[in-house]
C-alpha cells in the first residue's frame, strides 16, 4: 500500500492540521452563539442568549449527588428576603458564579412593576445568561426564562401577611403617605390598626412617591402575590388568584416560610444539594419577633378586613405553608435533628 510510505512528518502534519480546522469551526459557531443582542423591552423580540457553564465545575457531597448551581431567588419585600439573598451571593462567590447584577450600583431591584429591560442590568460576560438572581423583581415567568440559565430552580419566600404589612407599616412610616392617618390615630396606638379599620378607604387617600423604585416598595395590599407577578386587576378574581397561585407552585421548586427560617434554609440545603456550611446566615441581622414601639392590638373585625381586602395574599401564604409543613413531615426525623444541629452551629458562627 502507498500509505505505509508516508513520511511520518507528513502524517503528523496532516493530523495537526485537521485538528486545528475542526477546533476553529467549533469556537466560531460557539462566538456567535454566545452574542447577545440589544432588544429593549420587547421580550417578543428577544432572541435567547447561550446557557452560562459555571468556571468551577461542581465538587460532589458526601451522599453522591452535585450542588445546583443555577437559582433564582425571587425576593419578597419583607419576608427577610434579604438575609436569605445574602446566603445566596455567598453561594455564587465561592462557586464562581455569573450573578445578575443592577445597571444601577446604589439598587437592589432590577426592573421595574414586572418589566426587565436591557438597560436595567449589567450585560452578562460574552452573551450568557445567569446562573444566580438574587434581587427585588416582579416575577415576570417568559422574561426570566429568556434570562436565566435553562436548569434554574426558583425560589422565594413569604410571610405571614398580616404581620408582613405591620412590619411594612413601621419600616417604610406608612403613615407620612396617607394624609389624615396621624389625626385619626390615638397616641401610643399603632397607625396600622387605623388603616386596618378602613382599607378601602385609606387606599385611596395614598400619596404615591414619584420615584419609581419607592412607589415599587411601598406595597400595602396583597404585595407578596404582586412581587410574585399577580397583577392588581385580579386581586379581587378569585379564579384568577387560584390559576395564580397554582403557577407558582409548578414554576417554583421551593417556597420558604419566614416563621420557619432555619427549616426553610436546611430543607433548600436537601432540595439544592448544597452543604451546611453553604446556608449559614447572619441571624443578628434577622429578628424572628419583630418589636414594635406602638401598640397594635388588631380586632377580629380588622383581621376581616384584612383578610378580604388582600384575598390573594391570604390564599398564597396559606397553600405554601401548608406544602411547606407537608414537606419537612414528608422528610424524616432526620431533618429536624438536621435543623438542631444547623442552629447549633449557626449561633456558633455569629
């Protein structure tokens, strides 16, 4: 045969040479793959970027399975959302993650009432997308999906809403935004309970800041579903609040609870294959029982109101803890001394 005649340079070369026209064709389809397009806020028009790969590849636990590395963390506003956020920038730091990033640095919100335009984060590195989110946004299903990586695992976490507006009342000062609330309040008296004896009617006495990001914040009915992506025309359909609430049980991996903190993080720790060590928090930073300067002793007729005036909240919180309750049963008594030991060690780490 001729061949067994080829000069072994010439062979070596021609394999070399292969090689080298089979990896350009490869990078340049994987370039422009990788390109990211400018599109505004049209999501219709968005043409979806490359999945990121994480630069460190996931390191195996001791029971055998690998860390998600791809989450998106819906915070609630005061639900402690943020000491939640902080586990999960941890997280993406020490596994070199892409996390999405606000344009703005001085911001923890990224869009605006559901809306994610381009201008509103910073653009991934070479076109990806995200592996991490951890901020304030209106959960928007068809625009995170064109954003986040194609794996990602959804999660957030609710609180009881009642004392979620309480808490609301007094960190925001509520107050300074209703004209009349402060005459019509008794000294010492909490101005929830003044709101609470007329909703509908304070609600419409509301001055609305003219920033948007505080007109954002400052939520005052059914605000988890709204973070969530129930729009204000459906708070009072009970079938839409249904459908609702039913989407975000399929769409979301894990829904937390705030009452039930560290469970939430140990049974995230399970669902995520992550370590112990991967949901410390900074529990100084979170009070469990809020304390409160001004008396707010709520009346069964306030709570009435409450609970009619913010239905789909109401709805939300109680399907959630209750799968959330179902859940941890359905887990073992493994995982409550699991949960003894993780606060053990958490208070050892303040």
């Amino acid at each position: 045969m001729q061949y067994s005649r080829l000069s072994p340079v010439f062979v070596l070369l021609l394999m070399l040479s292969i090689a080298l026209y089979y990896n350009v064709q490869v990078n340049a389809t994987t370039d422009a793959q990788q390109k990211l397009p400018k599109t505004g806020n049209l999501v219709s028009n968005f043409k979806v970027p490359k999945a990121s790969d994480s630069k460190k590849a996931p390191k195996s636990t001791k029971g055998g399975c690998q860390p998600h590395l791809n989450v998106a963390f819906l915070k609630v506003h005061k639900c402690a959302s943020t000491t939640v956020s902080h586990v999960i920038f941890r997280f993406g730091h020490e596994h070199d993650l892409l996390v999405a990033l606000p344009a703005k640095t001085d911001c923890d919100i990224i869009g605006h009432f559901g809306v994610i335009r381009d201008e509103d984060y910073e653009p991934p590195p070479g076109g990806r997308r995200w592996n991490l989110f951890t901020h304030h946004a209106m959960y928007n299903r068809s625009r995170f999906r064109q954003l986040m990586d194609p794996d990602t695992r959804y999660i957030t976490i609710l609180r009881d809403p009642l004392q979620r507006l309480q808490s609301a009342f007094q960190y925001h000062k509520f107050e300074t935004r209703f004209p009349g609330m402060k005459k019509e309040t008794a000294n010492g008296t909490a101005y929830i309970t003044t709101y609470l004896k007329k909703p509908s009617f304070w609600d419409l006495q509301f001055i609305p800041h003219e920033n948007i990001i505080d007109r954002e914040n400052f939520c005052f009915r059914n605000c988890m579903s709204r973070d969530l992506g129930l729009q204000k025309k459906d708070y009072d359909n009970h079938t839409a609040v249904q459908a609702f609430v039913q989407g975000i049980e399929n769409d979301f991996t894990t829904v937390m609870i705030m009452e039930y903190l560290p469970e939430s993080l140990v049974l995230l720790k399970r669902r995520m294959c992550w370590t112990l060590r991967d949901i410390l928090y900074d529990s100084s930073s979170w009070v469990k029982k809020s304390t409160y300067s001004l008396q707010s002793v709520f009346t069964r007729e306030m709570v009435e109101n409450f609970e009619r005036h913010n239905h789909a909240d109401v709805v939300l919180y109680a399907r959630f803890k209750e799968l959330f309750l179902k859940q941890i049963k359905e887990e073992g008594v493994g995982f409550k001394e699991e949960v003894k030991h993780f606060k053990r060690v958490n208070d050892k780490e303040k």
